[in-house]
C-alpha cells in the first residue's frame, strides 16, 4: 500500500490551492447574486449625455419626416399612355 508522503501533502496543498483560486471569485460572484445586493453604481460617460441628445434630434427629425410624408396629396390623375406618332 502506498504511504502518504511530504510530496503527496505539497501536491494536495498545491492542488487545493489552485482550485480555490479558480473558483474562488465565481462563488463570490454567485453569493453575491444570491443575496441580491444593489451592483455598484457605474459612473456616467459625459459623451451620453450629448448622444442621447442627438438621438432626440433624429427623433424630432423622422417625426417631422413621418407627418410630411402622410400630408402629401397624392397626384390627381396619373397621366395616360402615349403612343409615339
């Protein structure tokens, strides 16, 4: 049978290391998930602010597009077919 030596208790050291560094920050990950705390707030970009005011303008945009398109009269008549003389 075999004996349980230093290198075998440095290789499960080793080992148990190595996976508690892998899984160590997932299962922080889903502790934290399953007590359900707030996420940390993020800091907002200045550039949002100008983006989301650009895309207002493009809403006011198409809107006005949206009611001119609709306002057109359609033409009376189209025009009839002609032979050439």
């Amino acid at each position: 049978m075999h004996e349980f030596t230093v290198v075998d208790l440095a290789g499960l050291i080793a080992a148990s290391l190595a996976l508690f560094g892998i899984f160590g920050p997932v299962a922080r990950a889903i502790a934290k998930r399953i007590e359900g705390r707030a996420p940390t707030a993020i800091t907002e970009d200045p550039a949002f602010d100008q983006l989301r005011g650009e895309m207002d303008e493009l809403h006011e945009r198409i809107d006005f597009l949206e009611r001119a398109i609709a306002a057109r009269q359609p033409p009376p008549e189209l025009p009839k077919e002609r032979t050439p003389v």
